[in-house]
C-alpha cells in the first residue's frame, strides 16, 4: 500500500463540518498513519466542480460550502488519469461484468444500468466510481469512502482492491 485515495464522497465529507458524514471521516482521517500520502483523483475534482456548477445554474449563485470544499481538495496531490489507469478500468470494468452479468445478453454501456444477475436490480455502480477505483488499483492505493453499496460490488468482483473500513470506527 502506497498511500490513500480520498473518493468523492469521503472529501465533502471531510472537508465540510456540517456534513452528516463528517465525524465518520474526521476519525477515519485522523487514524491513518501521521504523514501517509493521501490523493484525491481529478474525477473528485471534476464531480466537486460540476456541484458547484449545476447550483449556480440553479440559483444564481455559487454554494459557499462547496466553493470551500473544491478549494480545499485541490490543495491536495491530485491523481490524473493516464493511459495505466485505463487499462485498470478496463480489468475493473470487466471483473464486474463477469461477477455479475449475463454475458450472453444484451447489456447498457452504462454499468450503472447493468441488470444484476442473481437479483434482476440494477448493479448501481457509478462509472465515475470505476475510474477511481482504477485510480487506487493504479497506484496500490486504499481507497476512503463512504459509499457502502461500491465497497460491496466493487470489493467482491475485484478482490485485490483495497478499502479504508469505515465500519469498524
């Protein structure tokens, strides 16, 4: 393990205090060894970015909190997305349609529209998540998030990734 990648929903958490995740996080954070990288992927920044822009649009005005919060995150080690990183999305993206699809059907090129198998929901798997996933894959990097459902999924189709375990804090 070579440090920690801070996904979406772990950063607004974190770097927001009023968020109903923030103590979750903050003890998370806090418990990682004193100097241990930490990144947050350019993904983070363009969903962080695309909040703030879709509540202007609405409102007229920027969110205080979110400018902060983009603020914030970029003064973090961002990870791009390289040629690497694709071929790990490419692996990720396929450990999770073998784990869980009918691969003799027809299936959406979203995978948050894949039908699961077993159950005939949805899979709700975020591409975005996908990308940073094969972010933390890339660099042999614990992915921190809150987002249970993709620790489930992700974690069973695709055994060598790595995540924080929130839970037990």
């Amino acid at each position: 393990m070579d440090g920690y990648l801070l996904d979406t929903c772990f950063v607004s958490a974190l770097l927001d205090g009023r968020h109903k995740n923030y103590e979750l996080v903050r003890r998370a954070d806090e418990s990682i060894e004193v100097g241990a990288p930490r990144f947050v992927s350019v993904v983070t920044i363009a969903e962080l970015m695309f909040g703030l822009a879709l509540h202007d649009a609405a409102s007229g005005t920027p969110h205080p909190r979110a400018s902060e919060v983009l603020k914030r995150a970029q003064e973090y080690r961002i990870r791009e997305i390289t040629k690497h990183t694709v071929l790990e999305y490419v692996e990720l993206r396929k450990n999770i349609a073998v784990t869980y699809l009918d691969l003799s059907k027809d299936r959406s090129r979203w995978v948050d529209q894949w039908i699961e198998k077993l159950t005939s929901k949805k899979l709700q798997v975020d591409e975005n998540d996908l990308w940073i996933c094969a972010q933390a894959r890339e660099h042999n990097l614990v992915l921190m998030t809150t987002d249970e459902k993709m620790i489930e999924r992700v974690g069973k189709a695709d055994p060598a990734m790595q995540f924080f375990p929130l839970i037990s804090l």
